[in-house]
C-alpha cells in the first residue's frame, strides 16, 4: 500500500539546514492500521505531511498504492491524494462557512462526480458517521466529537484507501475519543488502511501496529522488536 | 521610546504588503499635487478680475431681417428708452460682449509703416459714446469718449477717430509708457489714444490677447448686432425678463436673442475648466478617501494578526503608549518610503504633463503641502487601530489558541 | 467547476461582508471616475461618419502672407478665401465637392401671424447631401441649374419644418428669409453628426443648420459669415463685394474621394492652382500648398477632443490603479487569513491551479459587482454633467461600447490585481496550516 525507502528530507533556510527524515524505510500494508509516535520535533508531522502528499521528498522514493510519486506535477500529486488519502486532523480544519454537507463535499468536487453522486455519497458518509440529520448545520453549532466524526465523514467520502489521521483525538475529551477511536477502528476492518500519528501511547496501543519516529528515523515496535537499538545507537553515532 | 530597527525588520518579513502601501502612498501623493496644482492654475483663471462688474452688465444680440430699418438710430433709441428706465444706469449698442466666447478681434500697430512697427492683436468694442460708462471703467489716464466722436457706421468710409485701450495694450505697443496722445493703426486707419483705462477683458477668456482691449466709439450697421445694459445691482433678472418685449414694441422687424448676464457668459466660457477642476476635485477627495480606508484596514489586519506578539510585548512589560506608538512609527516609516518615491512620480507625472500638454511646473509647494496632508491622514487612519492594539490583554500571550 | 466556483466567491465575499464593501467600493469609485473621463473622451473622438471618413477630405490652402502665423501646427489656415473657393468649386466637375460657410436668417412663414424665429444656415452646394449622407424625408437638393444660376430655393430641417408648419410635406411652400421669399425643395432627416466635423469653426459640438442654401447665392446677396472671418492682409475692406475679392479667409472646402485616383487627381490639381496663384503673385509663400485631411485627420487636426480631456483620462486612470493597487493589499490579507482553509482544499485533493481559479473567479466576481457600480457612478457622474454644464448632452451620454466597456475593464483590472494574491496563495504550502490552527 506505502512503501517509503531511503527517504531523505531536509528543510534549507538561509541559515540553517535541518535533516527532518533521514534515510526513512517504511512499509504499509493493505488494512493495517498504524499507530505513529514520538517526541516532538522527532519528524512525525513531516512524515504525515510526505505520506500526505502535501510537502515533496529531498531523496529516496515514495510508492503509493503501487505508484511512484517522485517526479509527479502538482496537478497529478492532488489527483492522488484525492482518490487514495483522506485525512483527519487534530484540529478537525472544517471550513467554518461551509455547512456540513458541503464540508463533506469538498472532495468529491475535485474528483469531478456529478451531483447525484456527490449527494449519495455525502450522506452515505454522514450516515456512516451518525450525523445525516445535521447535514444542514454549520461546524460550529457541533460539538468537538461531531466535528471530528464530520471530518471523518469527509475524508472517508471519496472512498479512499488509505486515512491519514494526526492526532485525531487531540482536541476531544476522553469520552468523545473513545467514540472516535471505536469509528477509525470499524472504518479499518471494513478495508481502508490508516496511518495514525499520535502521542497518546493508550491509543497507539490499541493499533494493531506501532512505530515511533526519533530523530527522523524509525523505529518500529512490531516488526523490528530488537532492532530498535541498533537504529538509535546508529542514530546517536 | 521608538524601536525603528525591529520595526524596520518585523515590515521586512510582510513585504508584499509593505510595498502595496508604499505604492498606494507614492501614486495618491504623484496625483494629489499634480491635480492640486492643475485645480489651482484653474481656478486662478477664473478668478482673475475681469475688470467689469459682471453682475450688473446684461447683455444679448439681435437681428434685424428687414433692409429697411435703419440699424444705427435704431439702436440710439433703443438705449435712450431703456435709459430711461429707472434700473439701468448705462446702455448700448455693441458688437461684442465681453467673456462671451465671441466677438472681433484686430491688428494694430504703433506706426503706420508696417516695417519695424510694434504688433499686437486686440479685441475690439464698438459701442456709444458712453462705452466705458457702460463698463465701469475708470480712465487712469486721459478721458472718456465724447458724445461728438462717435461715429455712425452706415457707409464703409467712415470711421472713428479715437480710441481708449487697456493698460495691457498700451504696454505691449509703448513700452516707454507714453501711450497717450500717440496715435494706433489698424490697416491704415489711424485712432489718438484719448485714454487708458486699467484693466477690461475681452471675449476670448482663453486667449492671450484677453487683457488687450480697444474701446472705439462706433455703431455699427449690421444685421447682426448686440447690446449691453449697466443696471442697478440686484435688477439683472428685471431687466433680462423685459429686455425683449420692451424693444420690440419699439421695433418688431427684428429677432432679440434671450439676454443673460456678463457673470452667466463667464460661467459658460469657463464652462471646460469647471469641468476639469470639479473632476478633479472629485478624484483628490475619493482617492485620499480610499488611500486611508487602505491603510486603516491593512493596520487593523497586522494588529489583529499580531495579537499574540502585542500580548507578549505587553507582558513583557511594553506600556499602552509603547504599542500605540510602535503601529505609529511603523506607518511613518511606510509613509516616509511612499513619500519618497511619491516626490518622484509626482515630477515624472508633471514632466509628462508638461511635454504633451503644456502644463506648468509643478511648484514644490505643492507636493510639500499634499505631503503633509498626505503624513496626517496616514497617521490619522492609522490611530484608531493602533489604539485597539494598545488595548489588547498581556494575557493573550498565556492563552496557546 | 466552474459554478462550484462561483458557489464559494459568494460565500467567501458574504462572509467578509465589511472588506467585500470597501473593495466593491473602491474599485467602483475608480470604474465610475474613469469610466466618466473615458466617456468624454471616447464622445468627443467619435468619428461621426466613420464610414466615409476616409473618402471626405477637407481641403485647406496656404494661401495666406509669408510673414502671416496661425493657430494651426502646421501654420495652414483652416478655411479659404471666397474667391480660392469659387475657383475650385468650377474645377474637376467630375469629381463631387464643395465650398460652404455658415450664416443664419430671420425665418418665418408666409402667415404674417407667424413670429419670426432666428436660424442658422448653411451656404453650400447640391453635393453637400450626399456627400455627408443627409437623407430628405421630402423632395430632395437643389439642381445643377441652381447651382450655377442664382435662385432662391432652400433645403429645410426636420425641425424646422415641424417648428414652420408642424411637419409634413411642404416641399414647394415658399418661406421668408429675412424678407426673401424662397422655395423650399427639400426637407432632411434630423442630422446631427457630433462633433460637427464639417465645420468646427464656432464649436465643435454644436448643433447642425437648419437651413441650407445655394452657395452661387452670395455673389447676388450679401450673406455674412456667422463663423470665423479670418484677415492676414493688410487691406480695407469696405463692403461686401470687396470682402469676396479680399484674401480674408472664411470658407469651408469639403471633397468626396473615393479612390486612391481621385486623391492623386485632387491633390495634383491643387498643386497646379497653388503654383498657378504663386505666378499670378497672390501666394507669396514659398511653401504655398494645397492639403487634404480626410475626416479623421481633420478632427485630430482640430484637437476637437482637447488636451484637458486627455489629461483626465491619464489621471483617471492613475486613480483607478490605486484603487486596484488597494484592493490587492486588502485581497492579499483575506486570502492569507483564508489560507488555512485552503490548506484543507489541497489537502483534501485541490490542484494548485485549481485553488488559483478558485480565487480568481471570486476576484472577477469582485470586479464585476464594482464594475457594475462603477458603471451606476459613472452614469450618474454624466448626468450631473449634463445637467450643470449646457452643451454635454451628446457628450455626456455613454454609447453602447462604453456600457460594455465599464464592466470588462473593472473585472481584466480586477483579476489582474487579484493574480498576485491569488498566486501567494495557491503557492504556500499547505501542510503550514494543518498542524493545529
């Protein structure tokens, strides 16, 4: 589903370079569900960001799904990311003008659907997340939960593959997380594969896989239980 | 207490924003002293005395279709009956009306020999006797026409004698000022200058030979033929009402053209620079309108995005006035950016002006004065945001949304 | 995508209500000032017989003093004396044109109840009508004959013959002028070519004549010129007979060349008078002339749209660019504070460029509510001008290219000023603003 080998990304500013990912191996499988941890400033948003398609890659390769994503225009990058990801936020990032439906309807039209489509599908996915009914209101008459569950609606829409989600429970108060982490958990067993970054370690664990990111490399607890040292005394060398 | 080099810094990080403004700031001081200066050369124009009391002066044309009337007397006893009416203090027949936009104009010259003859052109009014009555003139040297000069033009041969002239006239064709008594010629028509009087404009406003006027004291036998009436102040609409039907019972082979004052003839021969001075008053005054509601809204946009840094100067012990003070400085330091630039569009502007279209150079006191205008509404636009700023919370800084 | 587009501009622009306004307003102000200028610019250039302009030619001569200067930026005066155009008129019968001045009469019918009224006229020749194209309603020119033999027919106006006899076919009814009777042959359709490019002499916008009679009449008559009589020569000129023998300018010369031939042919003809007066001694100059300017070039000649025009378009303009150059700062600081909901667009799959059409379909939309306002403005900047200075009713009155105009311009300026912002934001990147807000 994701393969990334020997990623390398460097941030360049006129004073200092910063090596955000180096060398970055990692492998996703079709219907897994990955939990992603680590300290802050270790390279878990740049991670996202490049697993999202929405920042490039200094070196290494990236296939998404199959594809290689090195060398791809901008237009072809959106076209992807719009099939294959969907994304869910921490800070939920509905559009405050847009009502509920419409929120949901973002993606659909950049991927071109007529509006008899767009309709089924926005209150499939409304459905699915419990908040048909409320298909009219604003973001802000919801509260954080149902904003986060639109969300989910939202980036669950288009039917993609693959869920990237950052911090989704952040912002929730336990009770709402839980409500959330039930709906990512019922998404992934019907098929769709998510990559979830977190730092709550409770809700990595409840990930059927976890990886931490230190010092932009990996370290994955699942797979590579005894390499984990190795990695960081190379990182510290 | 101003800090311009963190100032100077934190604008460079917005610079897109920082040259719009620099821009908007250059562009409305290169237009304002431009359109200022052109309004100001305008309007002296039309204020530059006239050297007549153009209220009180009525005046009209005529037309007289039939070939039997004789046009002289005619005219003679036209102004004896309205001179009798108690509201006119003066009356004649004419050929031109002054400001109209239209009338005759001549060549004269110093000697009667064309080689090395002094020249110039000269609008001349044919009228009674009491011309300069008519006019309010005052002789400054010299006298008034007398009634046994004028001259009743029914055949071509004859022609008057003498002629009173402007300060303008007499200047341009005797510079040694000796004008009086000297003689003028127009063709070989030989006129005494009998007086000089200060200042009468001619028809043409925008014509260089508008301060130099010829009074000769001839009616004319023509068809087509004016007359102008002195009344009392306040009695010009009287007089323009009845103008017609009071002529006409004198006379009816004859069509009277509406009368209208000397000051309505001005209004309409002005008509062109009114028009320029009103747009371009129009555009001075929208314009600094739109360049402060700019710089108010982008000041309201910075403090409102700045927040947080507002709050951390404040907790880290910046006072009200150092806020306040640090979105005033800032604008300045823009301001002073635009104005400098604005100085040079300002003269490239003139400079263009000045190559196609005969404009003046711009004095410098204009761009000064647009300039301080232009600081005073920046800061004045800037003030109220600036406040709002000062009184943003220390505790803003804690708050992490 | 497109409607979906236009969805979102009203939404954002109704969310911003304040800023929306104060753009609207601005770039209206700017639309409405220039669009007032442009007006009176683009009225006082129109080409009133476009379609004939380059085969009607005005025709001038320097005939005048060697020592003589005029107001003309080649020093030719702009009109001829009687006699150069009584010469001409007899030459190349073959070829349409004609001399023509202005004077005016008393007018009045045959009814002596009828109170004179006073209008102006045009002296000329048969082929003035269809040279300009004046259509008649009634009868038609005058003949050959009376071109050539003095005869009191006249050609009457539309609203003249309403004002005389309340319309109708009055062809063959005699009128007074002043207290000759004339036979009216002809009554014109309403013509009023602004500018009056035939004869800018008292004003390039006023009104045509009324009347029109034969020009061979002023040999008979004495007819004096309403327009400008303009002398270099130092002579007496006692009487009308010396005035038509005088080198004092005042006519009018208009030819119809329709082929390139018949302009060499004009042109070389007036060579061959000009050389033939300079032997007789009349042109004293060495650089005596003859010219021909067809309709545009004469009223570009003329100046008749004046600098002052100009310069207000020139600054009218400057203005509306500071209000654009303010409507990109205010765009910029909404887009930029938008920006986070565009991040959630691209990441939610927008192409870049569709984000940049995105905000430029809101910009034009923009544009087009300013340029519709700005429109309203200048409509209603006209007709304060109509209504507080005489004479700008034609010029004053916007034309179907200028509705059209005020709309285009305000939405290309607009969206030109919105490229910027536009393409700021589309190119920040979008993972800025997904973290937490």
């Amino acid at each position: 589903m994701l393969v990334m080998s020997d990623i390398n990304k460097v941030y360049q500013t006129e004073l200092v370079q910063t090596h955000a990912l180096r060398d970055f191996n990692l492998t996703v499988k079709e219907g897994e569900f990955i939990a992603v941890t680590g300290p802050s400033g270790s390279g878990k948003t740049t991670f996202l960001n490049i697993a999202g398609l929405l920042e490039n890659i200094s070196s290494g390769d990236y296939q998404l799904d199959g594809q290689s994503i090195v060398g791809l225009s901008d237009k072809e990058l959106s076209r992807l990311r719009n099939e294959k990801i969907g994304f869910i936020f921490q800070g939920f990032n509905l559009i405050p003008d847009l009502n509920l439906f419409e929120n949901v309807d973002v993606p659909l039209r950049y991927r071109g659907f007529n509006s008899k489509e767009r309709k089924q599908k926005i209150e499939h996915a409304l459905e699915l997340v419990g908040l048909a009914s409320r298909m009219k209101h604003l973001p802000s008459q919801l509260s954080g939960g149902q904003q986060q569950r639109v969300a989910i609606a939202r980036a669950l829409a288009g039917e993609p593959k693959f869920l990237l989600a950052d911090e989704p429970t952040g912002n929730l108060d336990s009770l709402m997380a839980k409500q959330v982490m039930e709906l990512l958990e019922k998404i992934n067993k019907q098929g769709t594969t998510i990559v979830m970054v977190t730092h709550d370690a409770e809700l990595a664990r409840r990930a059927e896989r976890n990886i931490q990111i230190v010092d932009g490399q990996l370290c994955d607890f699942t797979m590579y239980q005894g390499g984990a040292t190795a990695n960081e005394q190379e990182a510290i060398a | 207490m101003l800090h311009i080099s963190p100032i100077f810094n934190a604008m460079m990080r917005n610079k897109s924003s920082v040259v719009l403004i620099i821009m908007q700031i250059a562009l409305t001081l290169a237009i304002v002293s431009n359109a200022a200066f052109i309004i100001k050369e305008r309007i002296d124009d039309m204020q530059r005395d006239s050297g007549i009391p153009e209220t009180e002066i009525v005046g009209f044309s005529m037309y007289f279709y039939d070939e039997d009337v004789d046009i002289t007397k005619q005219l003679q006893v036209d102004q004896q009956k309205i001179m009798e009416l108690p509201y006119v203090v003066e009356a004649t027949g004419i050929n031109q009306l002054p400001l109209s936009g239209s009338g005759d104009s001549w060549g004269f010259r110093n000697q009667l020999e064309m080689e090395g003859a002094l020249t110039s052109g000269a609008g001349v009014f044919a009228g009674n006797s009491n011309i300069t009555q008519v006019f309010d003139q005052q002789i400054t040297k010299g006298r008034s026409f007398r009634p046994d000069e004028l001259v009743l033009r029914n055949s071509g041969a004859d022609a008057p004698k003498v002629a009173i002239i402007t300060q303008a006239l007499a200047d341009e064709l005797f510079p040694d000022g000796d004008a009086l008594g000297k003689y003028i010629y127009s063709i070989d028509l030989p006129f005494q200058v009998v007086g000089i009087m200060d200042k009468m404009q001619g028809p043409w406003v925008h014509s260089s030979l508008v301060e130099k006027t010829v009074l000769l004291p001839v009616l004319y036998n023509q068809q087509f033929i004016r007359f102008a009436i002195r009344v009392e102040p306040g009695e010009a609409d009287t007089m323009i009402k009845n103008v017609q039907d009071i002529l006409l019972k004198l006379e009816n082979r004859r069509v009277i053209n509406t009368a209208s004052t000397i000051a309505e003839m001005k209004a309409t021969s002005y008509q062109r620079d009114k028009l320029m001075t009103n747009m371009l008053m129009v555009i001075i005054a929208v314009l600094i309108f739109i360049t402060a509601l700019g710089i108010a809204g982008m000041t309201i946009f910075n403090v409102n995005r700045r927040q947080k840094q507002i709050g951390t100067r404040r907790a880290l012990g910046a006072s009200r006035a150092d806020i306040q003070g640090y979105f005033m400085t800032e604008s300045a330091m823009i301001a002073g950016l635009g104005i400098v630039l604005g100085i040079i569009l300002a003269l490239v502007l003139n400079n263009y002006l000045m190559t196609y279209f005969s404009s003046e150079a711009l004095s410098f006191n204009y761009i000064a004065a647009t300039l301080v205008g232009i600081i005073l509404v920046i800061e004045v636009a800037v003030f109220l945001p600036a406040l709002k700023a000062s009184k943003i919370s220390p505790a803003i800084a804690t708050r992490s949304v | 995508m497109f409607s979906y587009y236009i969805q979102l501009a009203i939404k954002s622009l109704k969310s911003t209500i304040g800023t929306t306004l104060l753009m609207v307003l601005a770039i209206a102000c700017g639309i409405g000032i220039s669009m007032t200028a442009l007006t009176l610019n683009h009225m006082t250039g129109n080409n009133p017989i476009s379609e004939k302009s380059d085969q009607l030619f005005a025709v001038q001569l320097q005939s005048t003093g060697s020592s003589s200067t005029w107001s003309t930026t080649d020093n030719v005066p702009e009109q001829l004396t009687y006699q150069d155009a009584t010469n001409l008129m007899r030459a190349l019968p073959e070829l349409k044109h004609t001399p023509m001045y202005k004077t005016g009469f008393s007018v009045r019918t045959l009814d002596p109840e009828f109170a004179p009224v006073l209008r102006s006229s045009r002296v000329t020749t048969r082929h003035f009508f269809s040279m300009f194209d004046v259509n008649f309603l009634y009868g038609g020119p005058w003949s050959k004959t009376v071109d050539e033999n003095p005869t009191f027919q006249v050609v009457i106006s539309e609203e003249l013959n309403d004002k005389l006899f309340g319309g109708g076919d009055n062809t063959g009814k005699e009128i007074f002028l002043n207290a000759t009777t004339y036979q009216i042959v002809g009554i014109t359709e309403s013509w009023q070519p602004k500018p009056k490019f035939y004869d800018v002499n008292n004003g390039a916008f006023q009104s045509s004549e009324q009347l029109f009679i034969p020009f061979v009449l002023s040999s008979v008559y004495e007819l004096q010129s309403w327009g400008n009589n303009n002398g270099w020569k130092e002579e007496r000129v006692n009487n009308y007979q010396e005035k038509l023998a005088s080198e004092i300018l005042w006519t009018q010369y208009w030819a119809e060349l329709p082929t390139k031939k018949d302009q060499d042919k004009f042109s070389q003809f007036l060579s061959g008078y000009v050389s033939q007066q300079q032997k007789l001694a009349r042109f004293e100059r060495d650089d005596a002339k003859g010219i021909i300017r067809n309709v545009q070039q004469w009223l570009d000649y003329n100046d008749v749209v004046g600098d002052d025009s100009y310069v207000l378009v020139a600054v009218s303009f400057m203005f509306l660019v500071v209000c654009l150059v303010n409507s990109i700062g205010l765009l910029l600081a909404k887009f930029l504070r938008n920006a986070p909901h565009v991040g959630v667009r691209r990441a939610l799959g927008a192409s870049r460029g569709q984000v940049f059409a995105q905000h430029l379909v809101e910009v034009g939309m923009l544009g087009l509510l300013g340029g519709l306002l700005g429109l309203a403005f200048a409509y209603f900047g006209l007709s304060l001008l109509k209504n507080n200075f005489d004479g700008f009713d034609f010029v004053a009155s916007m034309d179907i290219t200028m509705f059209l105009a005020a709309p285009i311009i305000a939405v290309s300026a607009t969206v030109l000023a919105g490229i910027y912002p536009a393409w700021r934001v589309c190119t920040t990147l979008p993972s800025i603003y997904l973290k937490t807000q």
